[in-house]
C-alpha cells in the first residue's frame, strides 16, 4: 500500500510536455533539456531531442556543418571546387590589363623592391621604407604574357585539383603563405634594388603541397616530380627568375601543405591554421631583419 501511494505522488509531480503541457513525462531532450512527450521526442545519435533541436542539427546529435561531406583535409566539400583557384586567375589578369593600360608607374609602385630610388638619392622607395604592402601586391603582377600565361595554366592545373582536395579556406591559406614566404626570401636575399613580380612563389608552394598530398594518397610521385625538377631547372638556368620566391614559396608550401594533410582530426584546424600563422611569424621576422641590415 504505502510503495504504491508512493508511486502515485511521483507521478503527479513529473513536469508536462513543454509543446504538450497536459502530457506528464519523465523523458527530456537531450540538448536543451526540455521535458518531451513520446510524440515530440526524436530519435537522436544519444537519447531523444525535441522537435526543435532536431531541426537545427537533423536529429542526428551534431551540428548541421559537421555532416557535410568533408576533404581530406577537413574543409567543406562544395559545389564549385575551383572558385578560389578562378578568382585568384582573374586578379592577377584584372591587375595585368591595369600593368598594360597606365604603364610602368603602376607595376613600380607595387612590385617586390627592397629599397631604391631613380636617381640614387632620396627618396627612397621599397619594403626598408615601410611598404610592406609590396610583399603581397607583387604576388598579382607579371612582367610579359608569356609570364603571365604560363603562371596562370599553372596555377589553373596545380590550384584546380589542390583546392578540391584541402577546402577553399585551407587553399587560400596555402596559396598567400607560399607566396609571402617567397616574397620574403626574395627581400632577404635579392640586391634591395632589384625589382621582381609574379605569382610564382605562390604557385611553387602548391607544388610543394601537391607533392604532399600526392604521397598522402600513396599517387605514383614521378609526374609531379618530374614537373618540379623542369621548372627548378628554369628556375637556376634561366636568367631574371627571382629563384629567391621560388624556393620560399616550395618551402612553405611544403611544411604549410603537410600541416594540412596530416594534422590529427582531434585538433585538425589548430594544427593547419596554427602552421600558416608560424609561416607568417617567420616572415615577418625576414622582413625585420632585412630592413635592419639596409636601413
């Protein structure tokens, strides 16, 4: 008598559906904690969540962005995977037509220069002068068509496949490290008066990132071996290459590319994004240094 009086009290206090107040039940969801009814409760990956929070994360226990299909690398499958690859193509065209229609002034003020002047004396131009902006915009300019043609098949064939395998963000990570990184070295090591320009510093990082993901895959290495060695052989036997953005750029866009497709799931995002910043840290150190040595 007295256990069954008991179980009487406890069920007059269990709370009520909160969609369905008349509806005692002892079941809650399992994200917002509100008290559900049989007929409000969906199945979830653990115990049951309320209409509501199904619909934000489709019952299945995550989040609606941890569904999507994933990279290799983490990023977000989409449904144009060369988007970044086709924007970057068009800046450096748009800022090519800008090269050929207002002339030397326009690539002079923008291009890779360490520091330098018309005449000899002041003033002075240059990143020594505190136009850093120069380690970035000289990434989007190019000396001829053929220079411009060539680096644009080339980021069209590396960038195209590279994007599609790391995600846009990751991509567009990879992409300007690698370049500010050849900017770098190129003001680290270049005559300071010696202007250079291209985006080839950037594209020999997707190389370097290509070669990594390659062997992540276990893809047969010779091709993008093969293409590597050709353009380090133009890049060392042909004369005006500012091998300097070459080899910075196929530096960082080796450790920055295998960050990318190594890092443990667990902390994937710190570990890629973390890599990019210690990328940077290095050539903001470059650039101190550098100034140091010619100012």
């Amino acid at each position: 008598m007295d256990h069954a009086a008991g179980s009487s009290q406890d069920a007059q206090s269990l709370p009520g559906c909160y969609r369905h107040p008349d509806r005692e039940t002892g079941i809650r969801c399992t994200r917002c904690e509100r008290p559900i009814c049989p007929e409000c409760m969906v199945n979830a990956s653990v115990g049951f969540q309320c209409p509501e929070c199904a619909r934000g994360d489709s019952g299945t226990g995550h989040t609606p962005a941890a569904s999507r299909p994933r990279t290799i690398a983490g990023g977000t499958v989409t449904r144009d995977p060369r988007l970044v690859t086709k924007i970057l193509i068009g800046l450096c065209i748009a800022a090519y037509l800008v090269q050929v229609s207002v002339g030397d002034s326009f690539t002079n003020h923008f291009e890779m220069l360490g520091k330098a002047s018309a005449n000899g004396f002041p003033p002075y131009e240059g990143i020594a002068e505190g136009q850093w902006y120069r380690l970035l915009t000289a990434m989007f300019l190019h000396a001829s068509p053929i220079h411009i043609i060539f680096n644009m098949l080339s980021l069209w064939w590396l960038g195209g496949p590279l994007e599609a395998a790391l995600g846009r963000a990751r991509y567009t990570a990879l992409y300007f490290v690698s370049g500010l990184a050849g900017s770098a070295l190129t003001y680290l090591l270049a005559a300071p008066n010696q202007p250079s320009l291209g985006a080839s510093g950037a594209i020999f990082g997707l190389f370097g990132a290509t070669a990594v993901l390659m062997r992540r895959l276990n893809y047969d290495m010779r091709p993008i071996i093969a293409l590597l060695v050709i353009n380090l052989i133009f890049t060392f036997g042909w004369a005006n290459i500012a091998w300097q953005a070459h080899i910075g750029g196929l530096v960082a866009g080796l450790i920055t590319g295998y960050a990318m497709v190594h890092a443990p799931r667990e902390r994937r995002a710190l570990v890629q994004y973390g890599t990019c910043a210690l990328v940077l840290v290095v050539v903001v150190v470059l650039t101190l240094l550098r100034t140091a040595q010619i100012t």
